[in-house]
C-alpha cells in the first residue's frame, strides 16, 4: 500500500519561488519508519516560481499512474 504526497516548499531564501515534490510512502511499514529518507521514493519535482494548479498536476502524476497501472496489472514471468 503506498501514499501518495505533495509538499510544496521554498527553495530560496528572501525570495517567493515554490517548488513541488511528488513522494510515495510505503504504507505497510511501522508508522516511525514511513517517512525516514530510506523508506521514501521521489517521484517527480514540479518546477516554480508558484504552486502548480490542481489540473496541471494531473500532468506531473500522468507517468507515475501509468507505472502504477502496468504494476497492477502484473508482468509475466517465465522460466528460461
């Protein structure tokens, strides 16, 4: 089971540029553990200056959905 989440933050000091990054959480881990560095997977980053709006985000998630879907699908395996 994975969270999916956006933080957005302020890379620079004295200066108004937001940037985004697009994380997944691994849900099935002890709740101390989840969001350690390790246990986290960078997705994708969403470029400034301002807060991307809710439907160009669709956008950014479009590869990750795509990945997560052929996941659920499932790859054959075969022996050789």
């Amino acid at each position: 089971m994975l969270t999916l989440n956006i933080d957005w933050f302020q890379p620079f000091d004295r200066r108004t540029h937001s940037s985004g990054a697009i994380y997944l959480s691994i849900n099935n881990l002890p709740r101390s553990e989840r969001l350690k560095s390790e246990n986290v997977i960078l997705v994708g980053m969403m470029p400034g200056p301002k807060e991307t709006s809710t439907d160009s985000i669709n956008h950014y998630l479009k590869p990750l959905v795509d990945e997560l879907l052929e996941m659920y699908i499932g790859v054959e395996m075969t022996d050789s």
